[in-house]
C-alpha cells in the first residue's frame, strides 16, 4: 500500500518535471543570448563559453540545477507523505495540491507570493551565516569562481544545499506550503539564480532598491571590503536595505573576483572534498587581490 502511495506522488511529481522542461531549455536558450550584446555585457570580453571553469560549473548545472532540486523536493515529500498519514490516493492528491500546515487553506497564488518573500527572507538570513566561521569553507566553493556568469549560479557545495535551501524547503512545507507550489517555482528558482550571476551591466534602475539585479549581485562576489560581503538577499534587494547590507556604488561596475587563496582547487571533485581537509583554511569571503584602480564601466 505504501509503495503504491509513493509511486503515484512520485509520478505526480514527474508530470509536473516533464512539462517544465521545454521552460527549462528556453531559459538556457535565454541567457546564451545575453553574451551576444556585447554593449549589454558587464565583462564583454569575458563570455561564458570561454570560462576557465566551465566544466567545474557544468557538473554544477547538472547535479544542483537539475538533479538535485527536484531530488529534494522528492525526499522532502516522501518523508512528510510518511510522517503525514496520508492513507488513500484521495489524501495524497489533497495533500500534493493543498499541503498540510497553518497556510494548506490559502489559494494557489497567496501560497506562491508567500512563498517568494519568506523563502527569501531565511535565504538572506542563512546566506549571511554561510559568510563566517566554519560555514564559509562550504560557501567559499560558490565564490571560487574567478569569472562570474550564469553558470555560476549553481557552484555550490552540497552541505551548502543541505543545510539551506532544503531546510528552507522543509520549514515551507511544514508551514503547509503545497507540493505543487514548491515544483512549480522550481524553474523560477532556476532563473533567478541564473539572472543575477549573469554577465550583464543590469541594475534595474529605481528598482535596485526592490529587486535583486545581475549588479546588485555580482558586487556580492567581489573583495570583502569591495562588496563581497554586501547583497545577500538571492531575489529581493529590499532585505538588503532594510538590514542595512544593500552596496551598489554608482558609476563603477564589479570586475574581480574570486577567494584569495591561490591554491583553491577549480576542479569539481576537489572542491567536493576541500572543506574537509584539515589544512584548509579558506580566506575571508569572497577575497581576492583588491584591484589599484576603480573598475571602469557604468551601470544600466
């Protein structure tokens, strides 16, 4: 009985992967073209393709961005399916689309909005907790990278992804978030995380102050003293304000990144292994040698 019960929440699940795919494509399609308008670009001489560590991101891509994700919803919901009792396939479907929790009677959208401001409120949160003592070695894997695009996005350690977004995941469904609104915002997720690691010089205007943008964002990955400990809210900015972490200095454009210890290892397995070796010792978040002159380039 119970394994007729999970093969059916598990088939809903791939109903929902499956018809999200082409949206996932279109998105990798997307932010290609990006690179195309150079006069767009924040490093126009820095395209993705050329990455040094392009291939370290694209293990990324495919075990964070697309395994892992849905991977975690799956064994987060496993686990409630069990723990919750739910009994016949009619209680499987209303948990899936309802959830279970003080916010299951919510409509779809009110759990979808709720969704975005809480999740990016602990994310702001643990975020700035992986930024010091022994966090940072997991979190040091994100800010390796020496060049900063889309790619990026997903260059994170798998405590890193552990101990963040799958507890924010479990709290969402405990909170009685539904099932179906954790999967639908997957690829949202996806594009988010690609948008503001992106290689262009987009700081939204007035909204700066409201949303996350690809300057607002690459600043985070800059020198401590420099921004790379500012901006560490992953969608809206106004955490960031309201905390008083936002740095976005007009005029200029963030250029070097990067941690400062030269013997970081850029390939994907090492940097698997490399915050359990007992000689590591990784440098303050997001260091790097500071550059002797401003960044040149002004912001959209």
């Amino acid at each position: 009985m119970i394994y007729e019960q999970l093969h059916m929440l598990f088939t809903r699940m791939w109903e929902i992967y499956a018809a999200q795919v082409p949206a996932i494509i279109i998105l990798a399609i997307l932010f290609t073209s990006f690179t195309v308008f150079r006069s767009q670009a924040s490093s126009p001489e820095k395209v993705w393709w050329r990455n040094p560590g392009l291939v370290t991101d694209a293990c990324n891509i495919i075990v964070n961005a697309v395994l892992a994700r849905y991977a975690k919803v799956a064994y987060i919901l496993a686990i409630f399916f069990l723990v919750s009792g739910a009994a016949s396939n009619t209680a499987i479907e209303d948990y899936f689309n309802n959830g279970r929790g003080p916010l299951h009677g919510l409509s779809f959208w009110w759990q979808v909005a709720i969704y975005l401001l809480l999740t990016d409120f602990l994310s702001y949160w643990f975020h700035r907790v992986f930024h010091g003592g022994n966090f940072w070695k997991y979190h040091a894997i994100h800010h390796s990278a020496k060049e900063v695009d889309w790619t990026t996005a997903y260059r994170l350690h798998p405590v890193n992804m552990l101990l963040q977004p799958s507890l924010i995941g479990v709290a969402m469904l405990m909170l009685g978030i539904s099932p179906e609104v954790v999967l639908f915002l997957v690829p949202w997720d996806i594009f988010s995380a690609a948008l503001v690691h992106a290689n262009v010089k987009w700081s939204f205007g007035p909204l700066k102050y409201i949303i996350a943008s690809p300057v607002f964002h690459r600043w985070h990955h800059c020198l401590p003293d420099d921004g790379g400990n500012t901006n560490f809210a992953p969608t809206f900015a106004f955490w960031d304000v309201l905390f008083g972490t936002f740095y976005m200095p007009e005029g200029r454009l963030p250029q070097l990144f990067g941690v400062e210890d030269k013997q970081f290892p850029e390939n994907y397995l090492q940097q698997l292994i490399y915050p359990f070796k007992p000689a590591a010792e990784p440098a303050p978040a997001g260091a790097m040698l500071k550059p002797q002159t401003p960044a040149a380039g002004h912001a959209n």
